[in-house]
C-alpha cells in the first residue's frame, strides 16, 4: 500500500496542529484571567482561521500568505522561548511546529509550479 500526501493536506495539517497547540496552550494551560485568554486566543488563531480558508480552497495565494504567517509565529515562539523560563517548552513546541508549517508550504507552492 502506497500512502501519498499531497502538499495541500500537509500543510492543512500543520495548520491544524499549531492552532490545536496555541488553543491548548493560551486558552488552557496559561495562568491568565479569562479575558487575556479570549484576547489572545482572538489574536494568534484568527489569521491562522483566515489562511486556513484559502489553503482549503487551494488558492496559491494563501499558501505563500500561510508560508509568511509561519514566520510570524517562529519568531513568537522564539521570543517566548528566551524570555520566558516557565514557557520555554510551550515556545520549543511552536517553533517545531512554524517550521513544519513552514516546511509543508513550501513543499506545495514547489508541487504547485511542477504541475
């Protein structure tokens, strides 16, 4: 049995991994009142939400807009990471995952030209 991924479902995937990871992490396990964790949870999934709707669509542009929001959110994951003892895991965690986003962008605008 051959499995095949295509670079649409990885990066859908990804996507779906990072904002199961900063749901869990802002809106779960930070010590904040309720009205930081609606803020915050406002701030980092809607443009993951936005992007996720023209990947879904297959529209070019939202993978390479995808591939720069990613950038964004590895640079918040290392701005935790060094600045914060307590939430250093959270910001490894989300730098592992901006990458993997990252990564599987790139692997569909490469599969996207090729075609």
């Amino acid at each position: 049995m051959s499995l095949r991924f295509s670079g649409r479902g990885l990066t859908l995937g990804a996507l779906g991994a990072l904002g199961l990871w900063l749901a869990l992490w802002l809106g779960w396990w930070t010590h904040a009142t309720a009205g930081e964790r609606v803020l915050w949870l406002l701030l980092t999934l809607v443009p993951l939400v936005v992007v996720t709707l023209f990947v879904a669509r297959n529209v070019k542009g939202g993978f390479a807009w995808c591939g720069f929001l990613s950038l964004g959110y590895f640079a918040q994951g290392i701005t935790v990471t060094l600045t914060s003892r307590t939430d250093a895991g959270y910001g490894t965690v989300e730098i592992f995952l901006s990458l993997l986003l990252f990564t599987a962008t790139s692997a569909a605008l490469r599969a996207r030209r090729q075609a």
